[in-house]
C-alpha cells in the first residue's frame, strides 16, 4: 500500500506577497504571480534578470513593481490576461508565456509533474467567511496531492497554491505560502468556475 504523494514546485523558494508592493498592492495579484511564478523556473528566473527591462526599472527593489510599472508604461492593462501574456513575453525577450481559457485539469498535473507553476484565475467568495462581493483574483499554482500515489492522474485531494495576498483558506489572513485547497473548491473557485473540464491559465514553456 502506497501512501499519500505531494507535489510542490515552489518548496524552499520565496513566496511573494502583493501587499509590500509599492505599486497598487490591492491590485497587483496578477503582475505579483507571474513574478513568483518565474522565480520559480530557473532558466526563466534568469532571462527575467537578465532583461534590459530589469535595469531600467531599478528604481523600483521589488521585481514584481519592476514588471507592473513596464506594463503600465507599455499602456498595458495587467488585469487582462492577454496584455499581461504579451508583457511578460516582451519583458523576456521570447514566448515563455501561453494563456488559454480551455486549459485541462490534466495538463495542470502534467506542468505540475514537469516542476513548472501556473498562474492561474479565479472568483472567491471567501472562506470560511464569504465575502459580500465575490473577489477576482490570480494565484500561482505550485502543486497538489493525492491519497495515493498510483493516482496522480486522477483529480487531486486537494491543489496547493501560493496566493499573493494571504491565506485563501482564512479569509486571506497570514501567509498565502502552500495553501491546500480540496478540490472541490478549487473546481468552484478557479476559471471556468464549475466547469469540471478546462481552466483559464498561464502556462510556462521554456
């Protein structure tokens, strides 16, 4: 008998929080985990570093500002996912970004397996407290787990995310690092809400 197997690509890497943004902190979830997601990425990390664009927004210490302030003078709207694919990509010189609305559960397993994040987007209502207003907002998706290991192919017990703003589980309070959410929620919560077959994503190709 084999036991419960887990995944997570961000294990021992920062977690990065919007709310120390200097730039627009309450809405900058989407520049924030596209950051955190490459950070996660060696190879992609370092094209980030490596852009002209890092530099020339060196006034700004924190890399997700960097980026958020590019897109901003880009007259790029980042709450959009297409203008944010196109301004992550100009920032890193190739197409290492592909947004897709019609993306399968078992392509997230299958990026997961292969150690690559996703940034993905959803509605929340809250939780366990729902909120008056259902809250957009983008996490970058780091891994999931299982009861058991023969069964990673099958939907996972519970996918673990690091959200930029905190905590999804209580209501965004304390650290958004490794938050396992079960599956069914994930299902409710993230684009297409309900739709138990294909996701809105940003998929890393290096």
């Amino acid at each position: 008998m084999t036991g419960m197997y887990r995944i997570n690509v961000s294990g021992g890497k920062d977690h990065f929080s919007q709310r120390n943004n200097e730039i627009d902190p309450h809405n900058a979830c989407q520049v924030t985990s596209m950051v955190m997601a490459a950070s996660y990425i060696p190879r992609l990390w370092e094209a980030f570093e490596r852009s002209p664009y890092f530099g020339q927004y060196s006034s700004f210490p924190q890399p997700e500002d960097r980026f958020h302030q590019a897109m901003l003078d880009w007259r790029m709207d980042p709450t959009v996912h297409g203008n944010l694919m196109a301004g992550f990509n100009k920032w890193v010189g190739f197409s290492a970004d592909f947004f897709s609305t019609t993306v399968p559960l078992s392509q997230l397993i299958d990026d997961l397996r292969k150690g690559l994040p996703v940034v993905m987007s959803g509605t929340f209502p809250g939780y366990p407290e729902p909120l008056k207003i259902p809250y957009g907002h983008v996490v970058c998706l780091v891994g999931a787990e299982w009861e058991n290991e023969n069964d990673v192919y099958d939907p996972p017990s519970h996918w673990i995310i690091n959200d930029p703003y905190g905590d999804t589980m209580n209501n965004w309070k304390g650290s958004g690092s490794g938050v396992a959410i079960p599956h069914a929620l994930f299902n409710e919560w993230m684009k297409v809400c309900g739709d138990m077959g294909m996701k809105w994503a940003h998929r890393f190709k290096i």
